[in-house]
C-alpha cells in the first residue's frame, strides 16, 4: 500500500537557534582559544553533540567547572540570570551573547514591569532555563504560573486584591495559556498589563502542524524530547486526533507504526535542523518503499 509522506512547510531551525548556532560556531573558529557554553546551547542533543565535536564545551552553570579567564563563553539561546553572567565576567571570561531576541524581549519586559511597580507573573514552567533567565533579570520577586490551578491558587490570595500585575509569557508557552490564565488574574487584581512575549514562530509552527495532523493517519513529531517547544508540539499534534510520535532520531522510526496508516505527517520542533527532517523523511521512504 503506498503511503504519503507530508512534512510541514514551518520546519527548520527558528530564528533564534539559528542565530545562536551561527553565533557559537563563528566563535568555535577562533583558533587558540576554548569555547564553553552555559548548559546546552539549544534543547537538541543531537546538534549539540555535533557543536561539542567541533570544540564546544558545555558546561553546568550551577555547578564547578574549569578556568574561563580568557575563554570564550556563549550565554545559551535561553539566557542566563545576572547572577551568573556577573560570575563569569568576573572570572575573566569573554562573554557571547547568543540569548534569542524573543528572550531578550521577554526579560526586558519583566524587568520594565517589575520597576514600574507591578507584581510579576511569568507564564512558563518554573525549572525551565528561559524562565530561569526571566526571572533572574526582573530586579524583584516573581511568580511563575504553569497553568490555570495556579493562577486561582494566586488569586484566592487575599495579599493580592487590587494588586497592579504584570504578566510576561515564556516565548514557547501556548496562547492558549495566556487566554486562561489572564481572566482569573483580572478578576483578582486591580490593573493588569500583559506583555505578550510569545514566540510567533512558535505560534505559526503549531498551526501548520496541527492543520497537517488533521490530514494524515499518523504525525511524526522530530526534535529533543527535552525541548518544550517540541513536546509541547507532539501534544497539539495528539489532541488534533491523530496518532503521534515524538522522536529524537530517524533510527526510532519503527516500521509496525505504518502498517495501517495511508498518509504520515512529519514536523519538527524549533532547535530541529532541516537535515533531522531529511533523514525522518528518508527513513519513512526507506519502510513504505515510497
């Protein structure tokens, strides 16, 4: 039975991974000098892998590493908090600004609100880098809200009746969320001004991916399985209705999951390169015969 191979027109690194990855591997050809980077530059170990053969060093920035004074150090995609780009200034190192601009904007965002009196909310998961970076760049205290449950929690708080809010989004969180969350935060607070940090490439990728799971029997989701972006795409992909894999690699690809299927799906999340689609497809191609 021939099966048909659909991929999404949205795939391919974001901007902002691309920017960081062409940023590290420019620093990565200085020759005499060693690059580090603060945790792994984009969520895909794959491409990672590939940066740490031609040199890059990942380091842990919570953690005990080696003697940067001179050293390059690339901030990752995701940023990092003041406390930790001070730590390494001091230490002498050369720091490399390879934080996404939507990131920026997010952070740029939480501390303007936080100066201008607002109580900060970010809309995002607590232990993920990004938000880590939000709030670590506000200048004051700051709640991290994941989902609707802690939004009422926050409101039943009577400490916050009245209060002037600012909320700031991690760029990959759904609008969904946003639309939610915002509701029962205006139904406690007395002012509330949201700064709409979403990524709209993120945003646009999920559109055409779930419009493509609507017309296939099955949807392959590439990219790290610790990327929110990307499990965050697997899961839109699975409430459109269709049978969904999240792979890290073409090798996962098993061929009993296309043994009913006529038509199959292919995206990827935003640190996914082009060449993990291409070799996704190539497997496919390689099963159906197609």
């Amino acid at each position: 039975m021939e099966v048909k191979i659909k991929v999404t027109g949205g795939h391919s690194f974001c901007p902002g991974v691309d920017r960081a990855i062409r940023i590290t591997e420019d620093a990565l050809t200085e020759k005499g000098n060693t690059t580090y980077s603060t945790g792994p530059l984009i969520h895909n170990p794959e491409v990672v892998s590939r940066l740490e053969m031609l040199g890059l060093k990942v380091l842990d920035p919570a953690g005990d590493h080696p003697d940067v004074n001179g050293a390059n150090v690339i901030i990752r995609s995701h940023g990092i908090d003041i406390e930790t780009e001070d730590k390494f200034r001091l230490q002498g190192a050369v720091l490399v600004d390879a934080t996404c601009p939507t990131v920026k904007w997010a952070q740029e965002a939480a501390r303007e609100l936080a100066e201008s009196g607002c109580r900060v909310i970010v809309l995002g998961s607590e232990s993920h880098p990004e938000v880590r970076s939000i709030v670590g760049r506000a200048g004051a205290p700051v709640t991290v809200i994941q989902n609707t449950d802690d939004a009422h929690r926050w409101a039943d708080d009577e400490g916050h009746r009245g209060s002037r809010v600012g909320i700031v989004c991690q760029t990959t969180v759904s609008r969904n969320l946003l639309d939610s969350v915002t509701p029962i935060i205006e139904a406690c607070a007395g002012r509330v001004e949201v700064r709409d940090t979403i990524c709209e490439s993120v945003t646009r990728r999920r559109r055409e991916s779930v419009e493509l799971a609507r017309s296939v029997d099955l949807m392959i989701v590439v990219g790290g399985r610790n990327s929110s972006n990307t499990t965050h795409l697997a899961e839109i992909c699975r409430e459109a209705g269709v049978t969904t894999r999240h792979i890290e690699d073409s090798s996962e690809i098993q061929a009993e999951w296309l043994s009913e299927v006529e038509s199959v799906g292919v995206t990827g999340g935003a640190s996914t390169p082009d060449w993990q689609i291409d070799e996704t497809v190539a497997r496919l191609e390689e099963i159906t015969g197609a």
